[in-house]
C-alpha cells in the first residue's frame, strides 16, 4: 500500500481549508450531494435494514450523507464527527434526529469508538486519511458481526487535470475500485463498489479555483496565485485541456458498501 500513502496529510490545512469552506460548502458541493444520495441508495439497495441501533459517520462535514442515510434509515443513536469542530451545527438542521445523537470533533482515527456499531458510514472524507488501512482495522473491530460499511472516497483520476498541471493540491490517498479490497480487514466483504467519473466544466480558472476554494477540497494547496501566474495557470489548463472554451474538472468519486463477516 506504499504509494497509496505518500505522506501524512497536514490536517491543521485541511481543517483550515473545510472550516473556511463550510458555510458555501454545501450549496457548492453538488458532487458530494450526489455521491451522498448514491451512496445510501446502495446501502437500500444492498439490503441493509430499515433501524440500526447505532451508528458513526465520520467526515460529516454539512451533512450531506447524513441526512441522506436518515431519510431512509431510523437509528437509535448517531455518533457524528469531523475535523472542522464547526460542523457541529449540522445537529441543530437535522430533519429526523435520532433519540441519542452527539457530535465530537477532530481527526476520527483518534476518536474513540463505540462498541458494537451496525453501520460505519463516510462520504467523500477518506482520501484525507493517510494511515487508511489501520483506521478501516480499528473501525471493523468495532462494527458488530454482519455490521455495515457505507464509504466513498476518490480515484486516482480525481482532479486529473490539477495533478498534470502540477497542482500540489491532490489528497493523500486515492484509491481506485480495485485497490479496496487490499485496504479492508479480513473477515470485511464488499458488497458493491462503483467508480464512475464525473465532469464539471467551468468559464474560467478562476472560476475553477473559486469552486475548488468554496468546497475546501484543495486543503493541501499552498500556492498563492499572483495575476501573472493565474493567467499562466489558465493558458496552460486550456491548451491541454479546454473543450468548446469551457475548462473541464474530473471528480473521481469510489464508493462501496460492505459488511463484517465474523
Ligand atoms: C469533502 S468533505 C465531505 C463532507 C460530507 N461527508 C459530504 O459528503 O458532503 C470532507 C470532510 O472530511 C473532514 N475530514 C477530513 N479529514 C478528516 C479526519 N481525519 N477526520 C475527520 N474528518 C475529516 C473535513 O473536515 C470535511 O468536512
């Protein structure tokens, strides 16, 4: 798993990065919208039941998956969290909030679990996550026998055009379909797994580059952009990649549903 983690995400950025996204976050993030609903229809649709007893989503940010998985599932207790302590507030929006529901903030592979969870559930949040093996061993011991896994993370395609223009923005870890099974613990199977790229087009590189700042989802960029290196940026991208003189951005969205064996 060497070169799916090439180094530790700097998670002070990344919090900095969702935190100062957060408000335009979700009315921005219309891919992560659509990986959310995606995401919870397969866990419908793998047959997972209608009331779980209790359950974590980690990587909550707004609540797009969220509030996905609660239209379609009753849980007796919701353990939320995120890194950016402010999507605490998701709570307060919540439409059917379960009877116990908390949240605590920070980096979930320090969170302490609960034992015994039926679903363990994450949109969008693991290509943050370096040590991804360990975390997925750590969250499957706690998931009881026949718990479920509801997760989605990126591609290597994901921003393919950032990453061929030298964009230091790619997080830590992409994974392809075919790389999950290597990243699960044994006695995890997977049920379904989809990988399907999505294309949005923009005018602009700066418009581009808004998009990319109101979602937070460049949290390991570090460059300032000076006009002179804007307009660089934006012959550059065009050459390589305009279409019809729109700029296309490829998300690369991986998800699965799997389930404990043991
Ligand atoms: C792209 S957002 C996805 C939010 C939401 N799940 C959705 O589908 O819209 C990624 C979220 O993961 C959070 N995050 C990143 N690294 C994390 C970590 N190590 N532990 C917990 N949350 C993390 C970020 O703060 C951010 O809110």
């Amino acid at each position: 798993m060497k070169d799916v983690l090439p180094q530790d995400p700097d998670q002070g950025r990344i919090r900095q990065s969702f935190r100062r996204g957060l408000e335009s976050y979700h009315r921005n993030a219309s891919v992560q919208a659509q990986i959310a609903a995606r995401l919870a229809q397969m866990l419908q649709d793998q047959g997972a039941p209608g009331q779980f007893r209790a359950v974590l989503e980690f990587g909550c940010g707004t609540g797009h998956l969220t509030g996905e998985l609660l239209q379609r599932f009753e849980t007796d207790s919701l353990l939320l969290n995120d890194l950016v302590p402010e999507a605490a507030l998701l709570l307060k929006n919540l439409r059917h909030t379960p009877a116990q529901a908390r949240f605590e903030a920070g980096p979930v592979e320090g969170l302490a679990l609960p034992q015994d969870l039926d679903l363990v559930a994450s949109a969008s949040t693991v290509q943050w996550i370096a040590g991804l093996p360990a975390l997925m061993a750590r969250l499957a011991a706690h998931l009881k026998p026949g718990g479920w896994l509801a997760l989605s993370g990126f591609g290597r395609s994901q921003f393919r055009e950032l990453a061929a223009l030298g964009s230091d923005a790619a997080a830590p870890a992409y994974l392809d379909a075919e790389e999950w099974p290597a990243v699960l613990p044994d006695g995890v199977e997977i049920l379904a797994i989809e990988q399907q790229p999505v294309e949005l087009e923009f005018e602009t590189a700066l418009a581009l580059l808004k998009h990319l700042r109101q979602t937070g989802v460049n949290g390991q960029a570090r460059q300032n952009w000076s006009r002179r290196c804007l307009q660089d940026f934006e012959s550059a991208y065009r050459a390589r990649f305009g279409r019809d003189g729109k700029l296309p951005l490829t998300y690369d969205p991986v998800l699965l549903i799997a389930r404990k064996t043991w």
